[in-house]
C-alpha cells in the first residue's frame, strides 16, 4: 500500500498503544476514587473532532455528564459545568496548539482535573495538565490517540458501573489493530480509484452521523479543505434534508461515512435519496469488514477507529493524484491571524 508501513503500524498502534492500557487505567481510577462532576472533551480543530465521538459514546453508554467543547470558545463563553470537580481531556499531536494550551491553562485554573494525549512529552501541552498520556512519536498519533481514547472513556464508564464489560471490551482492543491492516487492504484499491476519479472535482458532501460525525467533519475540513484546498461541506444525516438536500445535483459528490451504532438508519436514508440524484455517492461502510475477534457487541464503538484509517487510504492517493503534498500550507501557522 502506498505510503504505509505494516509493521511500524501494529508495532506503534498494535503494541504501543495497547501497551499504554495500564497507565491509563491507573489515571481513570485515581480520579473516579477521588470523585467528580462532569467531563469535558477538549480541542481545535482536528482534535475536538476527535472528541465529538467519544462525547456521543458517554451520552449513549452512560449517565455520566459530558461537554465537548471548541477550547478557544471554551475560554471566552464562561461555561458554568466547569468547576473544580470537572475532568477535563485535551489532545495535540504537536502539544503547541496555542488555543489548547491555553484552554488546559483555564481549566487547571478552576481547579479541574486535567489529561492531555500528546506525541512527546516536554511540550507545552504535556507540562500544562496533571496527567499526560505521550504516544513518543508524532508517527501514526491519531490513530493512537482514538485507541487511548477508547480505554479512558470505557474506563470511566466501568468506574461508573455502566460497563461491566471492560476487561473483554479491552482485549478486543488490541486485536483492533490487525483488524484495521486487513480492511485497509480491502479498501485500498477504492481509495485509490476513488482518488483517480475525483482528482480535479472540486466540491464534496460529506455525510454521517453519531460516532462517526466528528470524522465527517474533520475529513472535510481538516483533510479536504486545510490539506487539499477542496471545498467540502459536512452534513450530519440528521439534518441532510432540513437544507443541503436542494444542493445535490446528479454530478454532486456524497460521500456517505455508515457507521454500527444507533444512527446507521439516519445515514440510509440519506443514501436512499442520494443514490436517486447523484451518479457520484461514494459510501464507506465499516460494516463491510471483518474485524477478527472483535464481537458484535463492540464493533459500534471500533467502527470509530476503523473509518478514520480507512479514510486516510483516501488521502495518500488525493495527494499522488493532485500532486499537493498533505503536509502543504498557505496560512496554517505560516502567518500571525
């Protein structure tokens, strides 16, 4: 596959990252023994959007209170849950990202418990929270970063006597890995072909819903448009036909991202429409892959890690094809704004 190394990523995502489990449990339970209000999911940009599913996960797994929140908006709307008893969880590959720095500066400041997921430690991000949890390498981060992300907010469910599943739930986990090597080689001829076709188009729709909206719109933003420069809109299945519905013509490219969880049905009827329309409905479907090992019951919640690397296939063949390097930037920390 291009630009993938097997290896490395069950040695970073299959090893290291699962290796992480006990570090990680130890920070979860040193907080649930201590007590706590609420949870608050925190970042900019690509890592609030990695947040958005783990806020859908808590909101319809367990009682706990969750907020998923924009942290430079975070710091100017004096939102009233966050206290002293809040936890709070930031993430930045980087660890410099200014607006999550600062926003970990805030909420330390009211007292709030605070995690980051970082690559390195020693970076702005890792020596501002009380517990720093470090992937050691920017290589594959995200991917780490959803796994990390799984154990923390399972493990909190757990402690909250929601999830008595956890220990079989965490096993799974890392099988998850070679699950994601497989499908990647089931998919990556489409990601390829899909690329080829839609090298020169200059618009997409893209469509999902519940755990998997946040990477609807962090692949149309982050992705498409910052790595790209393609225009792209990200529709949650929801509210599809409350709007952007009447923009779909038959050469409009939807791109449907179907998901296991309880929002499946949401984003059919999106696709019953659109394959009415369009000539161009391209769907990723995570049901489409076998995952071995994992069982049914859990792969709802997998389906997050899964269609995130799957995407990425995607993104390596839009860069060949259009010869735009993914790490090339007009203003993106090139100038002050």
């Amino acid at each position: 596959m291009l630009k993938f190394d097997t290896e490395l990523f069950l040695q970073l995502v299959g090893k290291e990252a699962i290796a992480k489990r006990e570090e990680i449990e130890k920070v979860v339970d040193g907080i649930s023994a201590k007590g706590f209000k609420n949870i608050f999911l925190i970042g900019s940009g690509g890592t609030i959007a990695m947040m958005y599913p783990y806020e859908y996960i808590l909101k319809s797994n367990s009682t706990l209170e969750v907020h998923a929140e924009i942290a430079a908006e975070l710091m100017v709307m004096n939102n009233r849950h966050l206290t002293k008893d809040s936890v709070c969880i930031f993430a930045s590959v980087t660890g410099t990202t200014k607006e999550t720095v600062a926003a970990a500066e805030f909420c330390k400041s009211k007292g709030a418990t605070t995690i980051g997921l970082v690559a390195e430690q020693g970076t702005p991000l890792a020596e501002a929270v009380d517990y720093c949890i470090s992937t050691g390498h920017e290589k594959h981060s995200f991917d780490t970063f959803f796994i990390h992300l799984q154990l923390l907010t399972f493990r909190f469910i757990h402690n909250n006597d929601e999830f008595p599943q956890y220990d079989q739930f965490a096993k799974e986990i890392s099988l998850l890995p070679q699950g994601i090597v497989d499908a990647l080689e089931q998919f990556d001829s489409q990601a390829e072909q899909f690329a080829i076709k839609h090298k020169n188009t200059d618009y997409h729709m893209l469509v999902g819903a519940g755990n998997l909206w946040g990477n609807t719109y962090s692949y149309a933003m982050c992705i498409l448009e910052e790595m790209q420069w393609i225009k792209s809109k990200s529709i949650h299945a929801a509210e599809f036909f409350h709007g952007t519905l009447e923009l779909v013509e038959e050469d409009t490219s939807v791109i449907l991202f179907k998901g296991e969880d309880e929002t499946r049905p949401l984003v059919e009827r999106v696709e019953r429409f659109a394959e009415n329309i369009t000539n161009e409905l391209f769907i990723i479907d995570t049901k489409d892959y076998r995952l071995e090992g994992v069982s049914d019951e859990f792969r709802k919640h997998f389906a997050v890690c899964l269609n995130w690397a799957l995407t990425g296939r995607i993104s390596v063949y839009l860069e060949r094809e259009r010869n735009h390097p993914l790490e090339t930037r007009r203003y993106y920390r090139k100038m002050a704004y």
